[in-house]
C-alpha cells in the first residue's frame, strides 16, 4: 500500500510561530497597501519581509508563503 506524501511546509512541531503583534518585526498595517477593511484585523506589516502578511497566520519568515497543514 502507498503512503500519502505530506505536504507541510517544514514544519515539524506544534510550537509554530504566527504573525502577530508579539513579534519584533510585525507593524500595523500600512493604509496604501489596504482596501478598507479594518486594518487591525486583516494583516501586519512584516520588516523583514517588507510586505504586508496574513495576521494570525504562521510565519511566513519561518516557514515561506506555503501554509502548514495537519499532519493527520
């Protein structure tokens, strides 16, 4: 029987780190790069990345723009 390959973005751990306020390198959004949603809940600006990011998602410095999945 096939095993199913996985594809999770490198990670190997429940500990992930996600994109919000707690990180050094994270900023509120900036208003010329948003469409009128609420800045505050839709993305952070990432310095180190120098573009605007997911909030809430996990990192994208850490892990690319790929997205962890389950690993079930």
């Amino acid at each position: 029987m096939a095993t199913k390959k996985v594809k999770n973005a490198g990670v190997t751990t429940s500990k992930i780190k996600f994109c919000d306020m707690r990180c050094g390198d994270a900023e509120f959004a900036k208003v010329d790069g948003l469409d009128g949603s609420c800045r505050t809940f839709q993305s952070l600006w990432c310095n180190q990345l120098d573009k605007h990011v997911t909030k809430n998602a996990p990192c994208e410095v850490t892990f690319g723009s790929r997205r962890p999945t389950s690993c079930m």
